[in-house]
C-alpha cells in the first residue's frame, strides 16, 4: 500500500518544517529546501535527520 496524499500532505521535513516530495519509486521522500531524502521502510516514513541522505 503506497502512502496517501493525505499523509503526504501532512508530513514536513524534520529539520526545515517544509514539504516534500515522493522519490525513489515511492521508497523515500525528499525535503524541497534541505534536500535531505528521508527512507521509507514498510510504507512508514523514517523521520529522523540522522536517517536521511542529502541528495541533489
Ligand atoms: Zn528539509
């Protein structure tokens, strides 16, 4: 089950407060501003700094 816009529409990056987007098929979701990629394990969003990767 892929996560729903409502979820979507709630979740904000942990370190600027921003949305962000779907990547990586549906497997992590990337901060607009900081760039940080947050995994998604098992549909559930990983949303901690230390979890993320930086991406361009
Ligand atoms: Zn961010």
């Amino acid at each position: 089950m892929a996560l729903s816009e409502d979820l979507l529409n709630i979740l904000v990056c942990p370190v600027c407060r921003e949305p962000m987007d779907l990547v990586w098929e549906g497997k992590g979701l990337k901060c607009r501003v900081c760039k940080r990629v947050y995994p998604i394990q098992d549909d559930v969003p990983i949303m901690l700094r230390d979890a993320a990767k930086v991406e361009e």
